[in-house]
C-alpha cells in the first residue's frame, strides 16, 4: 500500500478554506465582466497558482475549476469565432446560405446547452465546497483529485502523508 495524503473530512476543513474553495468556482463569472475570451482561465490558473502551496483543499477546487473551464472557454471561442466568420461573409456578400443559419443555429443551441450544464454543475459544487464537501466534475475531477488527494499526490508540506488508500469520491 503506498503512502497517500490523508483525505479531509468536512468538519476539518477551516471556514477561510472552505470560503476559498467555494471562491474558486465563482472565478467562471469573471468572463461575464470582460467579453475577452480566457480570462477566467487566467483568473483561474492566478487562483490557482496563490493556493497550490498553501491548501490541499483549496488547490483541488481551485485545480478542478481550471481544467472545467478550458473545454468550454474552447466552444464558446469556436462559436464566437464562427459567428464572426458568418457576420463577416454576409458584409462581404450580403448573402447567407440557408444551411450556414441552421449549422450556426445548432451551434448557438450546443453552446448554450453546455454552458448550461457547466454554469448549475459549478454552482452545485462550489456550494458543496462551502460545506467542505469534495465533489467533482466528471473527468477533469479524477484529473485533480489524482494531482491532489491520488498515490502520486504532489507535496503541499501542509499535511503529512498516511498509510490511507484513497479513492475519488462518489
């Protein structure tokens, strides 16, 4: 069995890190200030890269919000690219195909479904995290949680390691 770091329980985990943690889902609403894509990327890996040293706890939630927010900072560039590609075409030709209205028309319904799904997602684990509970994106979750809590977890020099085996919550 090898040495893994002790997996906290919620009523071990300070009130400032569970605030932190539950801070560091709110940064996807960074972007609605600033219409440029990636700031809450950036917002995230700052948030991020402040914690990583500090809180074990803080650093997975701040580490799982930036991994979820790439996939969809990546489809919401795609669509505002492709409909800066069509609004152009339709200066230049004053003309839009039928079948370019409905491929933009899917693509609007997509992104919006998914951003969606993220936006109740982080909402549902940021206030899990207040309550210092552990929960997860699929994926980019057990991502983080391996970095974070997993057999290889990286070294916070806050915590001692335990002869615990852990496995990513359910």
């Amino acid at each position: 069995m090898s040495d893994v770091i002790k997996f906290p329980q919620p009523d071990e985990i300070s009130y400032k890190d569970r605030e932190n943690g539950f801070g560091a889902y709110i940064m996807m609403f960074a972007g609605a200030y600033f219409p440029l894509p990636f700031v809450e990327i950036i917002s995230s890996a700052i948030y991020y890269s402040y914690y990583k040293k500090r809180s074990r706890y803080v650093s997975f939630h701040a580490y799982q919000s930036f991994l979820a927010q790439i996939p969809i900072t990546i489809v919401n560039t795609a669509f505002a690219v492709y409909g800066i590609y069509m609004l152009v075409n339709y200066i230049k030709t004053e003309f839009i195909e039928r079948q370019s209205i409905v491929y933009l028309l899917t693509f609007l319904a997509i992104t919006v479904l998914l951003n969606i799904i993220y936006i109740v997602m982080s909402l549902v684990i940021s206030l899990k995290a207040k309550k210092g509970i552990i929960s997860y994106f699929p994926i980019v979750g057990e991502i983080a949680f391996e970095k974070l809590y997993g057999a290889n977890a990286i070294e916070i020099g806050m915590k001692t390691k335990t002869e615990v085996r852990n496995h990513p919550p359910e």
